[in-house]
C-alpha cells in the first residue's frame, strides 16, 4: 500500500516557512512605528494615517521589483541587499509626487523556501523600509516547485505614501528658466542589467569574482551595490522648497524618464558631463562598445534623480542636500521646447 501523500512531497515545506517567518520578524520589527496597528501574521497590515497638519490628504502608491539584477545575487549568492533595491524602486517613486513614504509589502516567490536565505532577503528589504522611511507591515513568501530554477526567486514591493492634495508634485509648474539639480546614484541601480549581463557574462566572459582594477573592487560588488533611496533628500528639500517637478532616473535612462515630468511647451537642456559618475557607468559603455545614445536611453549615468525648481532657490537647496549626505549638482535648465524634450549638451 503506498503513504498517502502530503504538501511537502509536492515540494512545498510548510515548516520550513514558518521558520522563515520567525528568523524575519527581527528585522521587521524595527521598520515599526507608532502607527503600525498589527504584528507580523494578521492577515491584512493595518497603519493608521498620519494625516495631522493636511487639508486633504491623498495616498499614493507605487509598485515593482528588481528585475535582472536578481541574477547577479544569485551568481554571488548574496541576498541581502536585493531587498533594498526592490524598496528604493518602489519609494523613490512614491517620493517623486512629493508624498511622505509611510509603508511598504513585499512578495517573495521561489522554487524551495530556505529560512536563512528568506530571513537575508528580508533583512534588505528592512533595510531599505529603514532608509526609506517606512514601516514594513506585511508580504508573502510563495514557494511555488517546479516554477523556479533550484536557488533562484523573484520578488516585488507595494509602497504607499501621504501627500497634501495641494502640495502633490506632478511637474505642471515647470516653466522655462527653472534650473534643474542632479541627485548623485550610487551606480546601476536596478535598471539595464539584461545589457549589463550580455556585456560581461556572454560577450566578455566575466565572472562576479573578478577583481577590476578600474572598479577598485569586483565586478560582482560593483553591479550588486544597492539602489540609493532619495527619502532623506526629499525630505530635507521638500518641507522648505517649492520644488516643481521630480524624476527618478529607472528602465530608459534620461530619454524616457524627464519627459514624464515636463509640461507641453518646455524641454530639459542638461549638461552631459557636469557631475561625478560611478566609475561602473563608464565601463559598462567602454566593454559593451556602446554609443551615448544607448547610454542615455538605459542607464542613470550617475544621476539618479533630478529636481525642477525655481532659478533662485537652486544654490540653496544644493546645499541642503550635500548638508543631507547627497551629491548634487546643477546639471541644466528648463527651456522653451518641442517635441524633442531632453536636449543634452556636451
């Protein structure tokens, strides 16, 4: 007579997820705030709104994950600042209406749960909620056999912010002769990595491993280093600036990203080469054999978000963000314009 068969024949381990919650709930607990209402478990998060102080507060919300630059986790078998990448995609756009990050969910999918690689996933994510400002009040991990290949998984975030209806940034005060700052990156971020990937691993042959003296580390730690989040940027300039647009430089680069933001009738004159670039960036062009067009329309190029404000404010509010850990730069201006809305110069 055969055993009658269970969950965890089909590849599904249920203990083993819960002991994946329990080596989490550490590193969750300390995104918590006055304001978080349930533990780790309950079937919805609750959090109370802050909303003191607003007219007419609006939640606004953003969603999506890492992308390819998993893969490079999984090469290093390093897990534990891929969750920070997977906040900052999510935040950092929140942050770009001129809301308030207050909290953040997280999916986790995968082949076979590991508690201790989970437990590392979630600790970046905790990290990031940290860097970002935001109470970590729910996620799910699904382990799904046959779905992944052994070792790998994917992930994904929910982030929900606060603004005051008439403080939301959306870009519709940007005029002519507003000056735009750039906000330093801290390298790829988590976009181009498909172009990254084919670059190094099948036209170069490269490993992760492999020291590069023009990186001054490997190319493993170069394209791994966690998305920078701007929360601390924004708020620093936001509650004493009027700031007229906001971008965050994701998947298509300058070309793609700063039309998003820009009113009929005005384009973004930027000055290609008037800030300090990751030395990542250009060698990701001078391998790859890759022209400036390419560069501008898939990666940062140094600058992960851009601000539109006023021409009198922008020494003031360059200085705010150095004063807050930032490197920034006045890298252009907004102009009268047509249908080509990035011109870049130099």
């Amino acid at each position: 007579m055969s055993k009658n068969l269970t969950y965890k024949d089909a590849g599904v381990d249920t203990k083993e997820g819960e002991r994946a919650v329990d080596l989490m709930k550490e590193h969750v607990k300390k995104t918590f705030n006055e304001n978080v209402l349930t533990g780790l478990g309950s079937f919805g998060g609750l959090f109370r709104l802050p909303a003191e102080g607003m007219k007419e507060p609006v939640l606004v919300s953003g969603t999506d994950g890492v992308g390819t630059k998993l893969k490079i986790a999984f090469l290093m078998d390093k897990h534990d600042t891929v969750g920070i990448d997977c906040v900052a995609m999510c935040v950092n756009d929140v942050l770009c209406q001129g809301a308030q990050p207050l909290f953040f969910l997280d999916y986790i999918a995968t082949g076979k749960v590991t508690a201790e690689k989970i437990a590392d996933i979630v600790a970046g994510i905790a990290e990031g909620c940290r860097q970002g400002s935001s109470a970590l009040i729910g996620g799910e991990t699904a382990e799904m056999p046959g779905f992944y290949a052994d070792g790998e998984y994917d992930m994904a975030g929910f982030s929900v912010g606060l603004a005051d209806k008439d403080r939301i940034i959306t870009g519709e005060k940007i005029k002519a002769g507003d000056v735009i700052i750039g906000i330093g990156s801290s390298g790829v971020h988590s976009n181009g990595y498909s172009l990254v990937r084919k670059i190094y691993f099948e036209k170069m042959g490269m490993s992760v491993d492999q020291h590069v003296d023009e990186l001054g580390e490997t190319l493993g730690e170069a394209l791994l280093r966690p998305t920078r989040i701007y929360a601390g940027a924004c708020g620093a300039v936001l509650p004493k600036y009027d700031v007229h647009g906001i971008v965050h430089i994701t998947g298509g680069g300058f070309y793609e990203n700063v039309p998003r933001v820009l009113p009929e009738g005005v384009s973004a004159a930027i000055d290609h080469g008037g800030w300090d670039v990751p030395p990542i960036i250009p060698y990701i062009k001078k391998c790859g054999g890759l022209d400036r067009e390419v560069m501008l329309n898939t990666f940062n190029l140094g600058i992960g978000m851009m601000m539109f404000v006023r021409e009198e404010d922008a020494e003031g509010i360059v200085k705010t963000l150095r004063a807050a850990g930032e490197k920034a730069w006045i890298i252009g201006k907004a102009v009268k314009g047509g249908k080509e809305q990035v011109l870049i110069n130099g």
